[in-house]
C-alpha cells in the first residue's frame, strides 16, 4: 500500500536501489519439482468490499494512519479475527479459484487469518487434536488445547471438514494483538507456516506450525483434479 499511494515512494526506492524500480501487485514463482512444473501465484490480496478495493482513500489510511495506530496500541478488530471458527467467503472465493487451477498454488493476505494448504490453522489443531486423542498423546493434547482456546470462543462448535485440494495459502496477519505474526516460508524444498513471537524474554522467536513438500502439492490425486 506504501508503494502504491506515497508520492515519495518512487524517491526512496530510487535512494535506496539507486535506480527506478517497478512495483508489480503480483508475481508468479516457477519452479520444477521433480518432473513437473509447478507455479506459485504470489499476491496482496483484497478484502473484496466497496469499501477496500479500488479505493485511495482507503489504501492510504490504511498505510499511513490505521496500520501505525494499530501496531502502537495492539489492537486487532479486523472482522476475519473474530470469525476464525468458519471459512471466511474471502478464504472460499480464493479457494474456488485455485481449485479450478492445474500445477498452480495461491499465496495471498489480507484476511488476517493463516491458511495453509486450503485448511485455516484452527482447523488444522482441531485435526490434530483428533489425531492426539486417538494416539492417548497427553504432551500434544495440553500443547494443542491451550493453542485453541486462543482463537476460539467458549461454546463454539468444531467446524466442518471437505475434502480440499491443498492449493490455497495465506500468510495471515502482522498485527495480530499480541504481538506475534504469521507469514509462509518457501525453502529447500518445503512450504511452511510460521508464527514469529516475542514474549519468552522480549526476544524474536520463530515458530513452525506448519511444513509441507512441495512435491506434495503435485500429487495428482490432491491437487491436479
């Protein structure tokens, strides 16, 4: 958003760089693994409302004002923070788009709520909740609980679970109200999910929640259709 509505941005881009540089809104990473091709759609995302897209006013205070006055008082009223319990239409629309799509994954933002291959990262702990109680796992099970009740509310119900193509990628939010962020990494050949926190000690601390092979995502039976 910086880029995109600062009258200064191409200045300090060109201090910085020491030449002009474009700023694409998105960008496509391709890649072999294995045999096959396989692409990774890159994007900002949008909010899919009159009020986000395709208006200035928004985007620029958003950037400039919003987004600094969140950070300095921690707070995180974005509507997708408070409906974790479903799929949010905008984690359905990004789905259904790149469910129809063949060797091609979606990296995108917005709804400040982490997905990771198709699956929101509540449902992920409630599946691997499922997992623990039937392993009689007690070390997962006291991790995993006090995990999710963090993000849900009393009496809220487990959601329900389709057979989803792992396509569908979101690096969640920055500004979640503690502090901590969520972000996808690309590396070595895997896909992961990764919280960065700073409450053991006020230092910087990466977590992984989630990681995945890239050569997964090419399975023919879950992901070309």
């Amino acid at each position: 958003m910086y880029w995109d509505n600062d009258p200064l941005a191409g200045f300090n881009l060109n201090r910085i760089y020491g030449t002009k540089i474009h700023i694409y809104e998105g960008a496509i990473l391709r890649m072999t693994v294995g045999e096959s091709k396989l692409d990774i759609f890159l994007t900002h995302g949008h909010q899919g409302d009159l009020q986000s897209d395709g208006n200035w006013f928004s985007k620029w205070f958003v950037s400039t004002i919003w987004a600094p006055l969140q950070s300095y008082l921690q707070i995180n009223p974005n509507t997708p923070a408070y409906s974790n319990q479903l799929k949010t239409a905008h984690n359905a629309l990004m789905y259904s788009w790149v469910a129809t799509k063949k060797n091609l994954a979606l990296i995108t933002g917005h709804t400040h709520q982490p997905v990771f291959a198709s699956l929101t990262h509540l449902e992920r702990i409630y599946i691997k909740l499922k997992e623990a109680k039937k392993e009689k796992n007690a070390d997962d099970l006291t991790v995993l609980n006090a995990e999710l009740y963090k993000l849900i509310k009393k009496g809220d119900k487990t959601p329900r679970f389709g057979k989803y193509k792992p396509g569908y990628f979101n690096s969640g939010c920055c500004c979640f109200s503690d502090g901590d962020m969520t972000g996808i990494e690309i590396e070595n050949g895997f896909i992961r999910l990764i919280k960065w926190s700073y409450h053991r000690n006020a230092i910087p601390e990466r977590i992984l929640l989630e990681e995945m092979k890239l050569s997964e995502l090419l399975d023919l039976n879950l992901f070309n259709g």
